[in-house]
C-alpha cells in the first residue's frame, strides 16, 4: 500500500495527522517541506499544559507556514528495573486532541518496534560521566536511553530546532551536550517550567498522586521558592513580582542550599514522608556542584519520592553581581 498524501490544515485550523510507521511520516515530510521552518517536540505521551506549552512555543517560532512534529513515544530504554514502565499513563486519544489544540500538524506515535526493529539496539549513544550525577546517579542507564531515542527521533523528524522542557533540566543539558559534540544539525530550544496554581510543577506522574501525597509533594517547589527567596533577601533583594522562569539573581550559594534543605527535612516528617533523593544547586552547563564562590548562571534542582511516585523540579538562578 503506497504511504497516504498528507495535506496541512490550514492556517488557524485546529488539526493534527497521525503518523505510526516511518514511510507514512517520510511521505508527509516530503509534501511538506519549508527549509528552516520545522520543529519538533518529544514526548512520551500523558500530555498536559506543560506539553501545550511547548507546542505552542514550537508553532511561535516556525510560524503558520511552518512544521510542528510531536512525539509520542514511552522509550523503553529510559526505564531501569523496577520503574513504572508498565504503568506509565498512555493516552493518545487525548493527547491529539491537546497536540491539536496547541498547534501542532503532525503526531508521530510509533510502537517499539517501529522505534527499535529487531529489538532493542547493540550500539547506543552514553551520556558520559555527565549523565551519571544525580538523575543518572538515581536512575543507572536512563540517560544513555533517552540520549539514543532522543538522536534517533531527530534523525526521523529531521528539526530545524527542537523544543524541550526545564522541568527535565539535566536531560536538557544533556541533549544539548550531544547535539554539540556530535555535530547535529539542530537548535535545541528549553522552555520554562509550567506550574500548577498551588505550585507543583505539572508532570504526567502528578496524577499518580492521592490527595494527601500531592500535600507533601508540594514541598519540592517550597523548597526552591525558599532557596531562592534566602539568597535574595542575603544580596537585600526582595523577590516581589520576579517570574520564577526568570534568572533571579542570588548572593549566597550556602544560603540557598540551607533554606531549601530546611524545607525538605521538614517534609520528612510529613505523613506521607517526602523520602529526598537530592537537592543540588548546579552549574547547567555539566551539573557538576557549584562552589560557594561561583558565579553565572546555577540550577537548584531537587528530586524526591512520595508514596511510590518519584517526582523531579528545578529553578534557575544567576549568582553574583547583576549580568
């Protein structure tokens, strides 16, 4: 059967095409194709604001002429032993109502043998020693499985840019380490953390979480609010009306550190607990521990368990005198 034609919804059109094999996918590309004006965004389904918003900026940047591809996939790889694979949400109906709703042309939503034909692969990307501090620490592999789906799906989408979200801060700088070092011919493009209202960084695993779980969680972004609130009031700045996507600028390294710990060692004692895997405050570049002397840009991250749901979140920061 010969791949089907694919045709654009038109400007303003709400609508989204489902691609599950990749010569359907190349043909679409074929009949669509505007150089310099192709975007990608991966997921791996469950898809919420946090997703729409990363559509919605990949539409922004490529205009209404241009191409936005969205990923759906739960990468295999990605997921050491014991891990929630099985129960990982799928959703695909609705997430192409929310691609849709966002501005995107085309869902690509392959199995895992389209992905991985013949089984999982012999030759994969490794994320280096950067890929095992904290998430990699944590979590053995999972960053060399996201590294080797991550470059196979640019090489089947073929982006002119990429979006990906600062929620997942460390697989960000990871991705944008490959694309460099390994020469890809793409713009990797993050995009600022969606919060619910309470605060609580939206995530596909936020639905995992009862009601009293959800309370405890809602530690993780107080302790990053208090960090950064700490070393704001040490350099007698008050953090009043600064948006938290923002680089704040922050004096004291310790006094941050200290702030944020004080909130997760009081969420220990919570009923459910908060069981803290790490609080870190990093330099994004190779989230190596910056000293108390640094000074640039730092990501205070912070991942934790509740229940049986591990959840992850992070704030930017500038240290040291104003950019």
């Amino acid at each position: 059967m010969s791949p089907k034609l694919w045709t654009k919804a038109l400007p303003g059109e709400p609508d989204v095409e489902l691609f599950r094999h990749r010569p359907e996918l190349d043909a679409a590309f074929a009949h669509f194709a505007v150089p310099g004006r192709a975007a990608v965004v991966m997921t791996m389904g469950a898809l919420h604001d946090g997703h729409a918003s990363l559509i919605r900026t990949a539409r922004a940047r490529v205009g209404a002429k241009g191409l936005v591809t969205v990923t759906v996939f739960v990468n295999p790889l990605q997921f050491g032993a014991g891990e929630d694979l099985d129960r990982y949400p799928r959703t695909l109906d609705a997430d192409l109502e929310v691609a849709a709703a966002a501005g995107a042309d085309i869902v690509f939503a392959p199995s895992a043998e389209e992905v991985y034909p013949g089984g999982e692969p012999h030759i994969r990307i490794t994320a280096g020693s950067m890929g095992e501090r904290y998430e990699g620490a944590s979590r053995p592999g999972h960053f060399d499985g996201m590294l080797t789906v991550v470059a196979k799906l640019l090489h089947i989408t073929r982006p002119d840019v990429a979006f990906f979200g600062e929620k997942d801060a460390q697989q960000l700088a990871l991705i944008r380490r490959m694309t460099r070092d390994l020469d890809f011919p793409v713009e990797i493009v993050g995009v600022p953390t969606v919060r619910e209202g309470d605060g609580l960084a939206l995530s596909s695993r936020n639905r995992y979480l009862s009601a009293q779980e959800r309370d405890t969680a809602l530690a993780l972004s107080r302790a990053l609010f208090a960090g950064r609130d700490a070393g704001l009031l040490a350099a007698g700045e008050a953090p009043a009306g600064a948006e938290e996507h923002e680089l704040i600028r922050v004096a004291s390294p310790a006094a941050v550190r200290s702030a944020a710990r004080a909130v997760l060692d009081e969420a220990a004692g919570f009923e459910p607990p908060l069981a803290l895997d790490y609080l870190g405050l990093v330099d994004p570049a190779d989230f190596t521990e910056v000293s108390d002397a640094h000074t640039g840009e730092a990501v205070l991250a912070v991942a934790a368990k509740v229940g049986a749901t591990r959840l992850i979140d992070n704030i930017r920061l500038w240290i040291g005198a104003a950019r």
